[in-house]
C-alpha cells in the first residue's frame, strides 16, 4: 500500500531522528529538533541565551519538494542578523551573544502544496563559568599535595579531549541529517523509476499483442480472399 507525501514525511520524522531534546554537558548546551513545516507557513523558535556567551545555529531540509526553506535569525533587541532565502541547509554564529530571547524563524510560504521536514540544531557555549568545577577540584588535589601529577597538564588534555568529542558528537549529527534526506531521495527517485518502469512495461505488451492481433486478422482476411 502506498502511502501520500505527508505520511511518508510524518514516518520518516518518527524513524530516523529524534523529535528535539537538550543536552547540558560542561560548558555547552545543546538543542536539536526536527519538525515538520506545512506549506504556506511560517514557524518561529525562541533560544534563550546570556551575555557574551557564543551561540551556533544550523539547519538541513531533510524531506519535501524543492528541500529548500527560508531562515531569519533575529536578536533579542530585533535586529536581523541572518536572512537565508531558499537554502537547503545553513550554519551561522554568533559571537558573542546578547541577554535574551534569539528568534528563529522558518519559512515555507513560497511553497503552497509541499511541506517540509526541517532538522536544527542550536549549540550554546558559555564562556562564563566554565571552568567552576575544574577549579574546585584543582583546590581540592592542591590540600592533598597532589602537585607532582602536573594538574595543569592533564586538565589541559582533558578539555581538548571533551572539546574533540563534543564536536565529533555534533557532526554525527549533522552527518544523519544528510543520510535522512539522501535515505528520502533514493525512496522517492525508486518509486518514480518504479511506476514509469511499469507503465512502459504495460504499453510494449499491449502495442505487442495490438500487432500480433493485429497480423493474425491480416492473415484470415488474406486466406478468405485467396480461397
């Protein structure tokens, strides 16, 4: 059974990715989400973020026709600091940020049949207090004479570590948003190769049995006459 467009979008948004959660690991915090944006609308987000924190914002059209949508990021005090127009994916930054609420907006209303599915992410990095529970534990190893383990040294490899993998996570995620729309474009292109295979198929075996129908009444015609 075949199903319409907007079934497939709602089941392949169930399947593959995630509907939105927030990770709050060390001084990062992170926000994905994946909607689906009716045709003819226009959908806004709110990011809350301190002051002189960074903030990095990135999309991908996973599914619907054209995979494109227009995305306006706009600052707490109104002034529009990104305007994309028919993207099909994007990443902006910004650094640093204003206390407040960061509006996101998506817009399909150049699209009037064709919804969208629409996978973001918004990764907030705060610059202030991240090194609280470090320090803490450096007091701690300092009153323990632990000075001889060269504390600076291994917190230094530490945050490189985490800092490598918080981003290896992050283009993990931004790999599967691709894998999503190329997974939908492969489906799509085999149902369309599918159907157009078939209906040529039909139309040879109909031209074929239209000729030998076609011969065979030649032939009687040409005995009746010759008898």
């Amino acid at each position: 059974m075949m199903m319409d467009a907007p079934a497939e979008l709602r089941l392949l948004a169930c399947l593959i990715l995630s509907a939105g959660f927030t990770l709050g690991l060390g001084p990062n915090k992170e926000t994905e989400f994946t909607f689906l944006l009716p045709a003819g609308s226009t959908e806004c987000f709110y990011q809350t973020t301190s002051g002189n924190d960074s903030m990095e914002v990135e999309y991908q059209v996973i599914a619907g026709s054209g995979l494109d949508v227009g995305f306006a990021l706009v600052s707490p005090s109104g002034y529009r600091l990104v305007s994309d127009f028919r993207r099909s994916d994007g990443s902006h930054m910004v650094d640093p940020t204003e206390d407040g609420d960061y509006r996101l907006c998506f817009d399909n209303s150049f699209s009037k049949l064709s919804e969208k599915m629409v996978f973001f992410e918004v990764i907030i990095s705060s610059q202030s207090g991240a090194g609280g529970g470090r320090d803490e534990w450096a007091d701690v190893a300092t009153t323990e004479s632990m000075v001889e383990y060269k504390l600076e040294d291994i917190r230094a490899s530490m945050d490189s570590v985490y800092r490598h993998l918080e981003r290896s996570r992050q283009v993990q995620t931004v790999l599967r948003a691709f894998e999503a729309r190329d997974r939908y474009l492969l489906e799509d292109n085999l149902w369309r190769v599918s159907f157009w295979s078939c209906l040529n198929l039909l139309v040879m075996l109909t031209v074929a049995v239209t000729q030998i129908y076609t011969l065979r009444r030649l032939f009687d015609h040409t005995k009746r006459i010759c008898t």
